[in-house]
C-alpha cells in the first residue's frame, strides 16, 4: 500500500496569505471609521447652518474668514461671498485693524477670548450689540479659529429701559420719602397743637362750666322759692346743658389721651379690675342695674388705664340702652379661644341694634338715638375701639334688635 503525500509547500506562502489578511481587515475597519466622520460631518455642518448664533470660521494665519454660517449674513446684511475673504474689523465687527491684531495675538495665547458687550455695524450702518466668543482649536493637525457671535440688542434694550424705570422708581421713592419727612414734621407740630389744645379745654373751659353748674345750682337752693315753674325748668336746663358739655369735653380729652399717650403693657388682673369699677359706679341711675360676673374672669396683658375705660364705656352703654322702665341686666364673662387668646363678653338686655346701625356705632360722634331719648356724647364705643386697637386687642359685638346686644374683646391672656 502506497501513502499519498500533499506536495510541499512553496516557500513564502503561508506569509502571503497572512498578509493578505491582515490588510483585509484594515480595509474593513477603515470603512466604519470613513463612514462615522461623514456622519459626525453633516451633522456638524447642520448645526452650523440652522444655528441662532452667528458663526465664523477664521484662518488664524490671515485672519480672513474662510466660512459663515446663515444666520451671520443675515445678521450682517452681507452675502456668504461677501464675507469671505475679510477681516472682522472689515465687516464691523472690531473697530479697526490694529484692534483685529490685539484680539487675534490673546487668542493666539489663550486660545479663548470673550467679549460680553462688543458693538456691530451691519452693511446699511445699523449698530447691533453683540456678545464675542473666539476659540482656537486644532482639526486634523491644523489650527482653525471659530467665532460665536450672539446678538444682545434687544437684552440690552430692555436692561437700559428697566435700569431706566428703577431710576424712575426711585426718583419717585426719594420724592415720596422727603413728602413723608415734611408730612411727619407738619403732624408733630398739628400733635403739639393738639395737645396745648386739650391743655386749653381741660383747665381754661371746664372751669367756667362748673362754675356755671355751681351757681345755676345756688340759684335753685336760695332763690328757687322766689322763682315760677318755668323760672326753675330755665335753671335745670342750663344745668343738665353745662353737664353734657363737660361730660364731651372729658370723652374727647380721653380719646386725644388715647391716641397719643404712651403706652406701657403689662400683666392685668381684670377679675379685680372689673369688680372695682362695677363696685364704685355711681348710684345716679335712674334704676339700679344688675351686674353680674360670672366666674373668675382671667389676667390678661393690656394697659390697665384703656382696659378700665373700655370696661367702663361697655357697662354704662349696657345700662344706658334699654327700655323705659326697665331693669338693666349685665353680665361678664370670658372665653378662652386659641392660644394665647381669650374673649370678655359684656352681654346685656338692652334695645339692642339694628343691622344698618352695625357699621356706624363705632365712628366717632356718631348717635343711634336722638339726645331726648337717651343722652351721650357720641364717642364712648370710639373709645373703646382706639383703646383696643393700641393695646392690640380687638372688640365687636352682636346685637339684634330688641334682643339686646352682647359685646367683646379679644385680648392676649396674661
């Protein structure tokens, strides 16, 4: 038997067909390769072309332009042909060509400059403002400079017009500020008016009517055997006159007090301030009321002086109003609501009042009722509201009419 033999290689052989190999595959990766730049390519240059910013490409050697995108020619005015071939400062860009060198000599040193407010005149002469941006960077072992130009004209537009309107603003504040100073000076004097004035009325206008009470009251003792009915009525008219003017002018005295005194705050002891003030009212009314506190009323923080008129003004009002002939029933209580508030209610069996009258009882000298019906001055529940108000506190009511009223305040537990 015979054995079959392969003839012997040639020599070389097995070293061509690696060779063949190899550059195969070179061929092959090649190709993607080609084929990803082209990509990276077109999508390069369509950003450049649909870009909102105005780009420019520069030969760092000349400094001429060598590509524009659309949005710079449209910027400029100039056609893409026009600018090529130019210099910056040729197309408006820098003032003149010895700034063109200074910009292109730091670029050339930092590979970036950047000019946040640079002006731009178009071909027609228009003047835009613009934001500068110039990087040097290298492509396939070559430099190429590329410049991004934004156009600010309208940002810095609106900058100027609100830079423009807060100079406005504060023309206006200043003005308003040196009205304030002179307004302020002219209400302190017109306060030290006022407070000479209450001077005035409390000693210089309040002595002549109690010396007019006095004497009105001297006649009636000696002389009032020796005087007709209609003699004596003259008599009692002045007198009950002279009081009711006494009586406003000590209510205006103590709302002016109110509304300029200091005002030191404290820690109150109501339950014993609103006992003192039921226990020494004066028994002149016609019908005795009955006041009656239920439970311990709490301490609560206020000034002691405007919390007793406030207190004072509500119980009178209570016996004040209500029907002839009957008996005027009052009572105190107190509530306590969310920290760290309370109410005091003053609940009586008065006329009560109706809800078109809601809004008016607290204005000052304004009445309900004609005098000849139930006599006051106009201010008490005034002052009640002003006291409350600037020890923070505040004070309402609920009323209908011929159910009687309950009135309140808010006020800080002490």
């Amino acid at each position: 038997m015979k054995l079959s033999r392969s003839p012997p290689a040639k020599p070389g052989a097995a070293r061509k067909v690696a060779l063949h190999d190899a550059s195969s595959d070179k061929r092959r990766d090649a190709l993607p390769s080609k084929a990803a730049l082209r990509a990276s390519e077109i999508r390069y240059r369509r950003l450049f072309e649909a870009a909102r910013d105005g780009i420019l490409i520069l030969d760092p050697r000349t400094r001429k332009i060598t590509d524009a995108n659309p949005f710079m020619t449209e910027l400029l005015g100039y056609r893409h042909e026009e600018l090529l071939g130019r210099e910056l400062w040729e197309i408006g860009l820098l003032q003149d060509e010895k700034a063109s060198q200074a910009a292109f000599q730091e670029l050339q040193r930092q590979h970036f400059i950047r000019y946040e407010d640079l002006p731009l005149q178009t071909k027609a002469g228009q003047r835009h403002e613009v934001e500068f941006v110039s990087n040097l960077y290298d492509e396939d072992g070559r430099e190429v400079i590329q410049c991004n130009i934004r156009d600010i004209t309208e940002r810095k537009q609106a900058e100027r017009e609100l830079r423009a309107a807060k100079e406005i603003i504060s023309q206006h504040a200043s003005q308003l500020e040196r009205l304030v100073n002179e307004r302020t000076g002219q209400l302190r004097e017109k306060i030290r008016e006022l407070e000479g004035f209450s001077y005035s009325v409390s000693h210089d206008m309040r002595a002549p009517l109690r010396a007019m009470q006095s004497f009105a009251q001297y006649l009636l003792d000696e002389y009032g055997n020796k005087l007709d009915e209609q003699g004596v009525n003259y008599l009692q008219q002045i007198m009950r006159s002279a009081v009711r003017l006494d009586r406003l002018i000590q209510d205006v005295l103590s709302y002016t007090k109110i509304l300029h005194s200091p005002l030191p705050m404290e820690r109150v002891d109501l339950d014993r301030l609103v006992r003192d003030i039921v226990e020494t009212r004066p028994n002149g009314e016609p019908i005795k009321p009955r006041i009656r506190i239920k439970g311990k009323l709490p301490k609560v923080v206020g000034n002691e002086a405007l919390l007793t008129q406030c207190v004072s003004n509500l119980l009178s009002n209570g016996v004040k109003f209500v029907s002839p002939g009957t008996t005027p029933h009052l009572e105190i209580s107190a509530e306590v609501m969310e920290e760290p508030m309370i109410r005091v209610w003053f609940k009586d069996n008065g006329i009560g009042i109706t809800p078109e009258n809601h809004e008016r009882i607290f204005r000052l000298f304004e009445r309900i009722h004609p005098a000849t019906e139930y006599e006051g001055t106009g201010i008490g529940l005034t002052i009640v509201r002003k006291a409350a108000e600037r020890m923070g506190a505040q004070v309402g009511f609920e009323s209908e009419l011929g159910k009687g009223s309950k009135f309140w305040i808010r006020i800080r537990k002490g």
